[in-house]
C-alpha cells in the first residue's frame, strides 16, 4: 500500500477511537462528579435524543439513490420493502438490513442483464 493509504488508514481509526473514547471519559467525569446521582438520570437530556437523531440521519441519506434513475429509484423501494418486510417478521436488526441489501443488489443486477 502506498504511504497517503497507510496515512489515511491511521487517521480514519484514531478518528473513529476518539469518536468513542471522547464521549466515554467525559460522561465518566460527569457521573464522578455528580455521584449523588444514578446513572440515567445524570445524563444530559441531549445525550438521549442524539442517538435517535444520527439514525434519522443515516436513513434519510440512505432513501435517496446516488444515480436518481429508475432503477435506482425501484432498487431502493424493493429494499425499503424488503427490509421492512423481514423486519416485521423477524423483529431483529440484522437480517432486515441483509435482506434489504441483497434485495436491493438483485435488482441492480438484474437491470444490468437486461438493459
């Protein structure tokens, strides 16, 4: 690998460590701090609205194809429908997103073989 991709590597991991390092040791002092307090309730209320929020996020981003062309458009409906569709027989979290990907994978395919 050439050295920009061992760079780029490194900084994606110690980007992603301080992404999960950072929030842990500052809700560690915040709870030594307020050790008269039980857990839930010295959090701040932000805390529990964020997470809700970055998957609102990631699914919105997710329900617009890249390439805004029909297949694109189709592929994405059938996966939305094929992960609901798992889901709501499964009521799990990974195989609702697999069922998803591979639906939405087969459809592009298929276009390919046949346009």
């Amino acid at each position: 690998m050439s050295s920009a991709m061992w760079i780029a590597v490194i900084v994606s991991a110690v980007g992603t460590l301080l992404m999960r390092l950072l929030p842990m040791l500052w809700m560690r002092r915040r709870l030594a701090r307020l050790d008269h307090d039980e857990g839930i309730d010295a959090m701040p209320q932000w805390l529990g609205i964020l997470g809700p929020l970055m998957i609102a996020a990631v699914l919105g981003t997710s329900l617009v194809p890249k390439a805004p062309d029909g297949i694109s458009w189709l592929a994405t409906g059938i996966g939305v429908l094929a992960t609901l569709g798992v889901w709501w027989r499964t009521r799990t979290l990974g195989w609702p997103v697999a069922a998803g990907v591979a639906a939405f994978g087969a459809v592009v395919v298929l276009a390919s073989w046949v346009i």
